[in-house]
C-alpha cells in the first residue's frame, strides 16, 4: 500500500498532467461557488442543503455555473473541484464527497469529445497497468446494443414493454419501479462494459442537459468505461433555453412527487444559453476512479486514509 505521503503526491502529480494537458490545447481554468440557490435538479440527487435562509446547496456538480461563463463569451474551460452528493450507495466507487474535472468547448460535440476524452485518459494512465491499451477504445451505439438485447428500441418504448423485458430477462422489478430504474436495472447487469469502451446515445429522459439527436430520438450523451469503472459523464450540450425550461420544469415535478428536495429554476443560466454556441461539449470526469485507476485501488474510500471516514 502506498503511503499517504506518496497517494498526496501521485494526486497532485494528476492534477499536473490534467492541467498541462488542458492548457496546451487553449483551456482555461477557472474557479466556481461550491454553495449555490440553484442546484441541479435531477431526480436522481440529493444535496447537501443549508440550516439558514438562503437556502443554499453544495453542489453536485459545477456544470451550470461553467455554463454561465460560456455564456459570457469563454470559449474553453474547465475546472477541478469538489463535489457532494448525498446517499451514494456505498460501493467502493462512490463517496458523498469527490474531486470531479469538469471541462466545456465550444464549437465541439460529443463525436470529438470522445477522441478527446480518450486522449486525456490514455495521457492520464501513461504510467500504469492500462499504459498500453492495444487500440482505440471501442465505441458501442447503446440503442443498437438495447435493441439486441430486449427487441426494444427504447426511444418508443413505455413503461410496460421495459417492464416485460425485465422479467423476460429474469431481472427482478416492483410496483414502485420507475421507467429510468428499469433501463438502468438492464443497462447495468447486461451492458456496462468493462474493456475501455464510450457507451453513446442514451435515452432522452436520463439526459435532461444533453441535446438530442438529428432524429430526435436519443440524448446525444456518452459514458466511458475502463476497466468495469464508469470514467466520465458526456453531452453535447443542451442550449436552447425554451427547452431547457421545460425540461428543469419535468425534474422539479418529478422531485415533488418523490418527496425530494425543492430548488428554483436557475433563471439566469436560461437568460445566458442563447450566448452559447451550438454546438458545445461538455464532460464531468471523476478524479478519484481514475486515480483509483492509475493506481490500482479497488476501493475509493482507500483514496482517503490518514484521515476518519466521513462518507
């Protein structure tokens, strides 16, 4: 086991590669709040919130505020930074508490984001067990994968036909189940992949920041995974603010029903998206699993000794 001395400085060593890797290519860094009125919004998040009016959230992640700076003319950014998100299920990869790189182009989308995405990561695990991948990373179109697996092409798909394709499937499913738990119960026991592998094209509903496809018909989002590690969450970013609207409008309602949390709209976030160019690329990476990684850990929470568990 490395000792705490070294995992410091094979950390900041990453932060280093990172940082020369995105300042060679024209990014800049920039710095956003950690306590913000208007959080993200998804159903799937809980905050950590503050006792006192305002009521403020730490953030899950800093997507709207980098937002914003697009739309006040900067045209590549990006960010590392802490973030925190409450009832993480507590299963080696996940903490409430994690470092996340967060960078945005304009004038790119999720095609070139992946070429790009995989130049960071192979720069990243130069010096490790992954410092020779073979080839380049696989890419898997998930609604072709979808439409193998279950016959299903889950664009058009109700909530009863994924529920059929579970059981036939032999997965378990309960009254309370959701149309998204339902995918996610398929997509993690028969499609997550473990060789490195971009997972593209995910369904409209679990991408409510994305942009869709030509079609309509997909969240042009992608996923990469490395060695069975969920790396990175991808987009070409949504920017049309009518849309937008509407969609943080569905996640407010979604949370009310679930009894979750409530936060405003970020009103100025929808008042800056028409500034942004279409298209724009934005991808949320989590240091520590790459870390984790580069280093071989197979537990986050190993990322954190010398200090008591909090998580």
């Amino acid at each position: 086991m490395l000792s705490i001395v070294d995992l410091f400085q094979e950390r900041f060593r990453l932060y280093e590669q990172i940082r020369d890797f995105f300042k060679s290519r024209g990014f800049v860094e920039v710095e956003t709040p950690l306590l913000v009125e208007s959080p993200d919004l998804s159903p799937s998040l809980s905050h950590f919130v503050t006792t006192q009016l305002p009521k403020l959230a730490l953030i899950t992640s800093p997507e709207f505020s980098m937002k914003k700076l697009l739309g006040h003319g900067f045209e590549k950014i990006f960010t590392l930074t802490k973030v925190f998100r409450d009832d993480e299920a507590d299963t080696g990869q996940h903490t409430r508490e994690f470092m996340m790189l967060e960078w945005y182009e304009q004038g790119s989308d999720y095609m070139t984001g992946m070429d790009q995405t995989e130049e960071l990561v192979r720069s990243c695990l130069s010096h490790s067990q992954f410092s020779s991948f073979n080839s380049k990373f696989s890419r898997l179109h998930l609604p072709t994968r979808f439409l193998e697996l279950t016959g299903i092409d889950y664009a058009d798909a109700s909530l009863e036909q994924m529920l059929e394709a579970c059981q036939r499937l032999g997965l378990t499913t309960d009254a309370s189940d959701t149309w998204s738990d339902l995918f996610h119960r398929i997509f993690v026991t028969y499609i997550e992949n473990p060789s490195p592998c971009f997972v593209y094209d995910f369904p409209k509903q679990q991408a409510a920041l994305s942009a869709l496809t030509t079609d309509g018909k997909y969240a042009q989002r992608f996923e990469l995974y490395v060695n069975g590690v969920e790396l990175c969450n991808a987009f070409t970013e949504l920017t049309d603010s009518l849309e937008q609207r509407a969609r943080f409008e569905q996640e407010l309602a979604e949370r009310q029903r679930l009894c979750k949390e409530t936060f405003p709209i970020d009103e100025e976030l929808l008042s800056l998206l028409p500034s942004v160019r279409r298209p724009t690329f934005g991808n949320a990476l989590g240091i520590d699993r790459l870390l984790m990684l580069k280093l071989g850990i197979k537990d986050i929470n190993d990322l954190h000794y010398g200090f008591s568990k909090r998580y």
